[in-house]
C-alpha cells in the first residue's frame, strides 16, 4: 500500500500560494468543497465582511455548479481562502474570460490584482 502525504497547509501558506500565483499569473490545482480544481486566481483580497476570497476563473476539475464551456463568463468563481486544500502552483498558461467586473462583490478591498501585474494584455489598455 503506498503512503499519502498528508501536509497540512496553513491559511498562511495557503494564503502566500495564491498571493504568487496572482502575481505570476500562474494556474492553480486545490481541492475546495471536497472537489478537485483548476483556476487561475485573478484577485485575492477582502470581501465586504472582511472575509479573505479569491476571485478566479476555473477552467477545470469539478464544480458543484458544473463547469462551462472554456473561455466561458459562467465559469468566475468566488473562493473562500480558509476552504482551499492541497493547494499547488501549476506550470501552464494564463486563462481568463471576459465580463472581469461581473464578480466584483467578491473581493472590494484587492491585496493583489493579475490586471495590475507586468505584461497587460494590450487589448485592456488605453
């Protein structure tokens, strides 16, 4: 029988993960709500109860709600941090969808913002 590492990550870490994937417009494996995931966190700061969230776009894994087509605006989500498990950088690309500001109830106080980062999309700028 082989053994599974259980390493229990803090909210900190967890925290710090996300933090670097933001900033490294970097994809992200985790388990929330028991189900696996994949998302690429495009801010990570404070709802209005000053919760921390995590407003990504998901663009694989499973979800409660089921996923979307790729590319589709359905597939934003809303992340409680402290739900977050087994949470991995992952080598891979950027992915995003349009209509950003749909979601903006979900993080009102930004720590970290991928539009903010170097290299913007062009398309965005003025």
């Amino acid at each position: 029988m082989g053994v599974v590492e259980a390493k229990i990550q803090t909210v900190e870490e967890i925290y710090r993960l996300v933090w670097a994937a933001v900033a490294n417009k970097q994809p992200v494996k985790a388990i929330y709500k028991d189900l696996p995931r994949l998302f690429c966190p495009h801010r990570l700061g404070r709802n209005q109860a000053s919760q921390i969230r995590v407003l990504c776009f998901q663009y694989g894994g499973e979800s409660e709600s089921g996923l979307a087509p790729i590319g589709s605006p359905a597939n934003w989500r809303c992340i409680v941090l402290e739900k977050l498990r087994a949470v991995e950088l992952l080598e891979g690309s950027w992915k995003t969808a349009p209509n950003h500001s749909r979601p903006a109830t979900c993080v009102v106080e930004a720590d970290i913002d991928a539009e903010n980062q170097p290299e913007r999309d062009p398309q965005k700028g003025q």
